[in-house]
C-alpha cells in the first residue's frame, strides 16, 4: 500500500483485489496459461543456475578444443 494512491479511483477495489489474491488457494488458475496451472517443478533460480553451468561447460570443452588453446599450450 502507498499513500500516494489514497483518493484514486479504484484504490479500494485494487486493495481488496491484491489481498484476494495475496490468501493461498484464491488464484483462479483457468485463467493461466496451461503450463502455468500446476505446480512448477523447479524453481527459476535452479533452472538458471543449471543453465549457466551448462553454458561454461560447453565454452570450456569449445575452448579447449580451439586452435588457440592448443597453440597457447594451456
């Protein structure tokens, strides 16, 4: 909630909604997206920590396999 808001027209219509849907088990998941109504299996950190370490994986096997990397004698 912020003050600055107070007096708008719908303030109190978008605070009751916000609290709505701040209660566990009030979100109407038919109005998400398919992949989005069930629970997620992995969290958005794990996903992209996993990625990441994907990522320096293939750059460590694309530079030692590199030209350079041979030439270089690392």
């Amino acid at each position: 909630w912020t003050p600055g808001h107070e007096g708008l027209e719908g303030n109190k219509k978008a605070d009751e909604e916000a609290r709505k849907a701040s209660e566990k088990g009030c979100s109407r998941t038919q109005l998400l997206p398919k992949e989005l109504q069930s629970e997620l299996t992995h969290s958005r950190s794990a996903v992209r920590g996993a990625f990441q370490k994907r990522l320096k994986e293939k750059a460590k096997k694309e530079w030692r396999g590199s030209k350079k990397f041979k030439r270089l004698g690392q």
